[in-house]
C-alpha cells in the first residue's frame, strides 16, 4: 500500500488488512499522497500465502500481454516493469521467468526491509533464458503519473486494488492509460467465499468481513471487494480494453479447479466470478482476535488426499497453516467490525479449526484478476474475448 517517503514519530500497533495479512502499521506525522500511514506487513505472512496467491493467478492473461507488446511497432529492446506495492516479491518471482525477452523491474514498496527482500530475490533469467534486472523506489504509489510512467512496458501488482480508494484507483487508471502502459493486476478480492461443510454462521461472518473490507481508514473509504468493478470500469473509462479473470484461493482438499477456468466480467466482459480475499488479523495464541502483534500459526499437516495435479501444494503443512491463519484472520475481521458476533465467532472458530488438519474444511476464497490495454493496439484473436464497453454484466 502506498505511503509517505519518509517516516517520521512513528507509534507502531497491528491492524487488520482489508488483503487479508498481518501487519504492524505506524502512523506517521507527515501526512503526503494519501496519508494512510505505514502498514508493514510481515514478511512470514507473505511467504506463508505465496504457494497459493502462485497457483491462483490466471495465466490466461498472458497470452493478450505478449501478443500486446509483439504488436508494437518499435519495441524496445528491454522490458520495464513496475511492481506496485511488490512486498516480498512474490509477483515478480511468479511473472518474471513467464515472461520472453531481457526485463528490467523496478520494485516500488514502502517498507525498506521489504524492498530488500524482493531484490534479493528476483529471478535472474525469463522464460527465453534473458537477463532479469531489479530496482528498486521507496515512495507513494499514489503518485505515479503518466509522465512517470513513461518507458514503462508494464504496471503489475497483486492483492493492491482493494487497498486502494475509488480515486486512487482512478488517477492508476488515468497515469496508464496516458503514458500508453498496460496493467496487470492481480488477486483482488471480490465478497464470496465458500465453504465446505456450510454453516449457518458462514454468511454472517462473510457479511461482516465484507464490511470492513469496505471501511474508512485514516480518511479513505476502501473499495474492498468493490476494487474489480471500479478499476474495470476506471480503466475502460480513460480508453483501456479490459480483461477479467477469476483467480480463486482453493484451502483444503478441493478435488476441483474448474472455477479457476472461468472468465469474470470487467468492463462489460462475460459473466462475472466474483470473489474475496479474507485474511485479517491473526488471533493471538490465547485464542482472541483483535488488534493484536502477528503470531505464526503453528504448522499442522493436511491428510494425503488424491487430488488433481494443480491441487497438489494443498497437501503440505505449510498450506494447512495457511488455511487456519486464513481462517482466523477472515473471523477477527469480522468481529473487528462487529463486536457482538465474539461469543458466537469465537465457538465457530474452535470447530472449524478443528477440522482443518484432517481435511474436513475446504474453502474456496475467491479473487480476481484484471489486464487492462491500450485500446488500438492489441490484436483480436480468436477465442480470447476482450471485455466490451464500460457497465458490463458482473
């Protein structure tokens, strides 16, 4: 999330995310860009949620990205890439060595240690065996402009959109949009999450975390799981053809991936897969939520259930951990905004952790991601539909 470029009087507590993570904020006493303070996320938390944030991603929209860029006349040499808000680097780990040709990011992120690890991180060669090259700016992510933009081959970012206001999301939209750059951006959430056995509490706690996904925080009403249909629309508006795609979290022996398969509305796309990322603020050992300093989950390890191949990585403890940090990040939001849920949230939590090491809870949390281009350039191709005008079916 974006932030000032120097912090200064700095009182550290945790919050809850509305991306679902862990992380220590400090509020700052210069307020610039968009004054949300300093939220840092743990770097445990991003490495715990990187195996599936991996295999949710919808490769589909690579396809249109190179055909876009093999469509222009005079291509640089080089692509430059700006990861937004990179955080460890999980996006670059994943894009980089999918992508053709020498490549050159610049990794924007306003925690320093974060910044650290993403560099060091980076792969070193793309998919062609090209060099890869990484940079790195500290500073407000707010305040990219089509002139900073300028060069840029392409703007990527993953769990960013619902962090964002509706204007921010705007000005990203215009800044891309007028320096001829296309976006990728990807993992937004979008309000379902399903799962398995249901329970009678399940919309409950859904609807309250859905809420405070969508709260005013420092002054910014968040978009939440609103962030697809905004930016399909923003980018669209300012001129940009768009794309969207379901890329669903599966938690748990999921036997099908059929879902991920789906095409989700944009701007007037096919029909919509809407989803929701939902993580929050890890309960403490003691077992309350809340406002607490970020705990790792203990690891515990998922049964040997025969799943279908790109289901796999379910089967390691280190994503039943992520399962049970999910789940108790996704019912501490909920309580967070509303209160009177603890007694009956903190009942439905103990079950439903219960089941989790032997496989009887799955859940399917859903997400989206979105392409947007440069209307004029990218070439039509046959059974890769492009989203139409903006206000399509969700």
């Amino acid at each position: 999330m974006s932030d000032t470029d120097t912090d200064t009087h700095t009182h550290t507590d945790t919050h809850t995310t509305t991306d679902g993570g862990p992380h220590t904020a400090a509020d700052t006493s210069t307020d610039t860009g968009t004054g949300t303070g300093t939220p840092r996320y743990a770097p445990e938390w991003l490495a715990l949620r990187e195996g599936a944030d991996a295999a949710a991603r919808a490769p589909g929209l690579l396809g249109p990205l190179r055909a876009h860029w093999a469509d222009q006349p005079g291509e640089t040499a080089e692509l430059v890439i700006r990861d937004l808000g990179c955080g460890t680097g999980s996006m670059g780990r994943w894009l980089a060595p999918r992508l053709p040709g020498p490549q050159h990011w610049i990794l924007h992120d306003h925690d320093p240690d974060l910044l650290v690890r993403a560099a060091a991180s980076m792969p070193r060669t793309a998919d062609d065996g090209s060099r890869v090259t990484a940079a790195t700016e500290r500073g407000d992510i707010a305040r990219l402009t089509s002139a900073t933009l300028a060069g840029t081959s392409l703007v990527t970012g993953s769990a960013l959109l619902d962090l964002l206001t509706r204007d921010e999301v705007d000005a990203l939209a215009a800044a891309c949009a007028g320096a001829g750059c296309p976006a990728l951006l990807a993992l937004s959430v979008a309000g379902r999450v399903e799962l398995t056995p249901a329970e009678p509490l399940d919309a409950e706690i859904a609807e309250a975390f859905n809420a405070h996904q969508r709260r005013v925080e420092h002054g910014r009403r968040l978009l939440g799981p609103d962030a697809i249909e905004a930016a399909s629309e923003a980018f669209a508006r300012h001129g940009m053809e768009v794309r969207v795609r379901a890329s669903p979290w599966r938690l748990g022996a999921v036997p099908s991936l059929s879902v991920a398969e789906g095409a989700v509305s944009g701007a007037g796309g096919s029909q919509a897969e809407e989803g929701v990322d939902a993580q929050g603020a890890p309960l403490t050992p003691s077992g309350q939520w809340g406002s607490r300093r970020p705990t790792t989950t203990p690891e515990t390890r998922m049964p040997e259930t025969r799943m279908p191949d790109t289901a796999t990585p379910w089967r390691n403890s280190a994503h039943a951990a992520l399962a049970a940090q999910w789940l108790r990040g996704w019912v501490g939001a909920a309580v967070e905004q509303r209160p009177e849920l603890a007694p009956r949230a903190e009942a439905y939590l103990t079950r439903r952790l219960t089941d989790c090491p032997d496989g009887g809870l799955t859940a399917v949390v859903h997400h989206s991601d979105i392409l947007a281009l440069p209307v004029g350039t990218t070439p039509r191709r046959e059974g890769d539909p492009a989203a139409g005008p903006a206000g399509g079916a969700r």
